[in-house]
C-alpha cells in the first residue's frame, strides 16, 4: 500500500511519479542507482544520472503494470463504496507483495544469466 493509506489509482489514471511504498525490500535498496559523487568526473555524473533516470522510469512502469494488474484482479467494476472494502484491500495487499516478489525473482534470475554471459569460457 502507498503511504497515508491512500488507494492505488484506476488503470486508466497514469502515474507521474515513484511510488513511496512503506516497505522496501533490501534487494530494491540495492538495486537503485547511486548518486553522483562530488569525487565523479563530468561523464561519469551524466551517466550516473542516466542510469537513474532509465531505473526510475523502469520502476514506474513496473508500478503502473502492477497497479493496473491488480486492478482488474481485485476491484468490483461497480463501485459501491469510495473506500476499499476489506476483501478487496487484502486482495491487493497480496497482489501488490506477490507482483513485487516476482518481479525480485526475475531480477536475480536476469542478474544471474548476465554474470554466466559475462565470464569467460
């Protein structure tokens, strides 16, 4: 869930920005590109900057895909309440952990099969 416990928006709204999630696992920690550092030098800054500008556009499109999967898995289409109910809000605290657990899983197994490319044979 995002914090202050608002819901996720309708797949049909686009998100602008990265979402504050109120857990964040240690492997999305490490995976987010680094700041520059006053030691780089100015190519060095530029590609910094662009990796995270290409890692932050990645993580909103993989929060815009979950948003909209768990959308359409979760939500009565005719909406009752403006709240969630507590079936639905539980359905997509599990979606919302199960998208994100995966996706970690992919990433190792990506990670894993480019080191095995990477070495020498």
């Amino acid at each position: 869930f995002l914090e202050g416990g608002t819901a996720l928006p309708r797949p049909d709204q686009e998100v602008l920005h990265k979402p504050r999630f109120l857990h964040t696992t240690q492997t999305q920690t490490q995976t987010m590109a680094t700041p520059p550092n006053s030691n780089m030098s100015p190519a060095e800054k530029a590609k910094a900057f662009d990796m995270a500008q290409l890692e932050m556009e990645y993580r909103v499109d993989l929060y815009n895909a979950m948003t909209a999967s768990c959308f359409a898995k979760c939500m009565d289409t005719r909406y009752k309440e403006g709240d969630l109910n507590v079936g639905e809000n539980s359905c997509v605290d599990r979606c919302a952990a199960k998208y994100w657990q995966v996706t970690g899983i992919v990433g190792q197994m990506l990670g894993g099969m480019q080191q095995q490319q990477q070495q020498p044979r």
